[in-house]
C-alpha cells in the first residue's frame, strides 16, 4: 500500500547523499574541517534510507490521491530530519529544536534563521543551508506533478498535451524539470560570478534565487550588490522563480498550436509591468526606483531579500504582492496570481450577467483557447479561504505567545507565503533563536502547511473529518 510513496522519497534521500559528498569534497578542498563529520553522518543516513526505501516492494493497487498526499506531508518532515544534522552535530551548539527549524526553513524555501551573525558561520555549513533551499525548491516542483490530480484541466495543459498524467507521462515531466531546474541555477550562477560578485556568494545566491528560498551567504544583501547593475540584473533574475520553470523551455520550443504552454506566463508579465508602472509613477518620487524594483521581484516571487534603505512605508502592498505569488508551476508560493485573476474575471461576469441576462460571458483568460468552469473556480476559491483561515489561526497563536498582533498578522503571512522577514515587510530585527518552543513549532508547521498546497489541506480535513 505504501511502496509507491516510499519510492518517491527515495529519490531525494540519494540527493541528498550526493550533495553531502560535495559538501564533503568542498571541504576538503578549502580547509573547512570543523564539521567535516556531520556531512559524513548524512552521506551515510542517505544513503541508507535511499537504498531501503528503493528496495521496498511497490504495490499493485494504484495509490490514492490522499496517500500521495500524506508522502508529500511525510517528506516535509523525514527530509528536514536528515538535512538538520550538520545543524545539531556543529560546532554551535544548536538545540534539536533550532537545528530542525532552520531545515525546515530552507527546505521550505522560507529563509526564517536562528543564526544572528552569519559571518561567524562555518562556510560550508552556510553552503549547507543554500543546498537545503536547493533541494526543497526540486521536492516541491516533483511533488507538483505528483498531486496533478489535485488541478484543473487547465493547469495540466500548461505541462502537456496528453490529458492523462500516467506515470511514464509524470517520469517524463520530472525528469524535464531536474535538468531545466539544475541548468537555470548553473545559468545563474555563471550570470553573477559575470556581476564579479564572489564567487561563494555567487552559488550560494543561485541556489536561494532558483528555489524562492530567503537563506544569504552574509548578514545584508548591501554587502554582496554594491551597485545599480548588479541590483537591476539580480532583480531579474529573481523572477525565475515568479514565472514557470518551463518558461524558458516553452520559449524555446514554441509552436502556435501550444499556446497554451505560455498563457500563464504572458498574463504574469502583464501583472509584471503594471505594477513596476503604478510604483515609477507613484511611489518613486522620493527614493532610487532600483530599491523598489528589487523590492518588487523579491516579493512577487516569495523571495523577501530587500536592501537596508528600503522604504517601509510600503509594507502592506508588499505583502500583498507577496500573497498573490507568481506561477502555478515554480518554486515560488503564494496564492498564485491566476487563481486571483480567474476569480476575478468570473466574479466581474457573474454580476454582469446580472445586469444584462441577454448577453453571454465567457470565463476566458487573455492568451488562452480554454474557459475554465465552475470547479476550477470553487477550488480557488476554497484555497483563498483555507489561507486565510490558516492566516487567522496562525495569527492567533502567535499573538497569544510572544508578538504583538501586527507583527504576528505579519509573520503569518510570510510563514504561510514561505517569504522571509525583512525590511520591506518591517521585521528585518526579528530574531528567531530565543522564540518559545510552542512558537517555533506553531511557525515549522505552518511553513509546511504553506508550502504544499493549501487545497490539499482540505482534501485531508474532508478525507479525515467528513467520511462520507
């Protein structure tokens, strides 16, 4: 029953057993040897939970939606274990507790850190942290195509052509995603090593820009992009993970009569532009229009990086910038920009039809041949409202702990948008070392809940609460 699920896991345990060995090889190369054990520790666990979860027989009964769903849930904690002990068998005496916070932070691309000088971090142990956000980013996009049954038809013919997802068709995709995943993070590593930005910083950065993750190789931003150049091409390159890895893929191979590989990504670069328009027009008056544009891609694609001198008066469009998200298909989060606009768009055309019953209205997005119909639209909309009940539990607990409601409210949603704290949002002083138990777990939970997608949470409360 089991045995599928169990196979998917294996995948990323031998992932992560190969990156251990570079760590390890990186080590050795550099001097590094404070933690030189610790990698060792997690080649070997790896390696041997890959090769027993590989060895277990597959069941012949097809696995569920549900069961493929608790594997996802599953991996978000079996994962984060092993990545977590480089962090607890350190020289920094880290707790259980902080070691697997600051796993599950960069496994869910969230950036939240119990580290408050990362200077005096160990270097491969910072090259550590960016390979967690590397390998979570991968998981979330396998685990995509994995839960396919979960979407719309419409979402599946951004991905293929063929209406079922069988599994040599789910193998096929995976492994296009692997190779333009890994080739877009060597694209930009080689782009800003070209920046003459360190070459450390370079791969640390390559790995948090490609998988949305919040995890510097240093202390502030300022210290690695120290002028305008660097600051408009990091800018866009933090949008590889606003629009759909296939982006670039589908560029490429563009045929008229797949135009609906590209629809999404064209109704982003819209959304792109009118936002940069309504923030030169009128926000940019009184300060460099650079800080804001990093400002925006970093928040449009869950980033969270921002400049010290960014304007903080700003926060709440920031954060909604940063609830809306970017593409269906990346490693940003979010509430994703075409379930906003879907929603909208059959919201306006039902009132109309309202207004004049004798005319029809088509549900039909801009560059797309498909309307979508009415499930599509009472999925969205239960997704915006599991956010925002998580949104107001979230909250609640963490006002009842140890913040204050308006930085509770904020937290909330960068936990549940995977974002990380920082000036934009007004809690670049937020420390996360010296937070309650009952806070770092309410917080490690609630990145979990917002990385996988929050329409499978109410596939799991009507599975378990409502058997019939």
């Amino acid at each position: 029953m089991f045995g599928l699920q169990i196979k998917y896991l294996s995948f990323f345990f031998g992932l992560i057993s190969i990156l251990s060995f570079f760590n390890i090889i990186y080590s050795y190369y550099f001097n590094l040897y404070l933690n030189l054990d610790t990698y060792y520790l997690s080649l070997f666990l790896s390696s041997i939970l890959a090769i027993l979860f590989y060895s277990l027989k597959i069941s012949p009964k097809k696995t569920s939606i549900f069961q493929k769903i608790l594997t996802v849930f599953l991996g978000y904690i079996l994962l984060p274990l092993i990545l977590s002990i480089p962090f607890y068998l350190s020289i920094y005496n880290l707790t259980f507790i902080n070691s697997f916070f600051e796993a599950v932070s960069g496994f869910t691309s969230t950036g939240f850190t119990i580290f408050e000088n990362i200077k005096n971090i160990d270097q491969s142990l910072i090259l550590w942290r960016s390979t967690t956000q590397w390998i979570g980013g991968l998981y979330f996009l396998f685990s995509i195509i994995y839960l396919i049954d979960i979407y719309d038809e419409n979402f599946k013919k951004t991905l293929t052509n063929f209406f079922s997802f069988n599994t040599s068709e789910v193998f096929k995709q995976a492994i296009k995603v692997f190779f333009i995943y890994s080739g877009i993070t060597l694209v930009i590593f080689i782009i800003l090593n070209l920046l003459s930005i360190r070459t450390f910083d370079s791969l640390n950065l390559a790995f948090s820009l490609i998988s949305s993750g919040g995890f510097l190789p240093t202390n502030n931003l300022s210290s690695i992009i120290r002028d305008d150049t660097q600051t408009i091409i990091l800018s866009f390159l933090m949008l590889t993970s606003f629009f759909s890895i296939f982006f670039s893929y589908n560029l490429f191979f563009f045929k008229r009569k797949n135009i609906n590989f590209l629809y999404e990504d064209l109704n982003l670069i819209i959304y792109f532009v009118i936002v940069l328009i309504i923030f030169f027009l009128f926000f940019s008056f009184n300060q460099n229009f650079l800080n804001y544009f990093l400002s925006i891609s970093s928040s449009m694609s869950n980033i969270g990086f921002t400049l010290n001198n960014s304007n903080t008066n700003l926060t709440f469009i920031y954060l909604i910038l940063v609830i809306i998200g970017g593409s269906f298909f990346s490693t940003s989060s979010g509430l994703r920009f075409m379930k906003i606009y879907s929603l909208f768009i059959y919201s306006v055309n039902q009132i109309l039809s309202f207004s004049r019953p004798k005319n029809i209205y088509k549900n039909k997005l801009f560059f797309s041949e498909v309307n979508f119909d009415f499930n599509e639209i009472s999925k969205y909309f239960l997704s915006v409202l599991v956010f925002i009940l998580s949104l107001f539990i979230l909250t609640t607990l963490l006002t009842m702990s140890e913040f204050s409601f308006e930085n509770s409210f904020k937290l909330s949603i960068l936990t549940l948008m995977n974002t990380v704290n920082s000036s934009s949002y007004g809690l670049s002083d937020l420390t996360f070392y010296n937070l309650s138990y009952f806070t770092k777990y309410c917080l490690i939970f609630f990145m979990i809940v917002g990385r996988i997608e929050l329409l499978t949470i109410l596939l799991l409360v009507k599975k378990f609460l409502f058997k019939n």
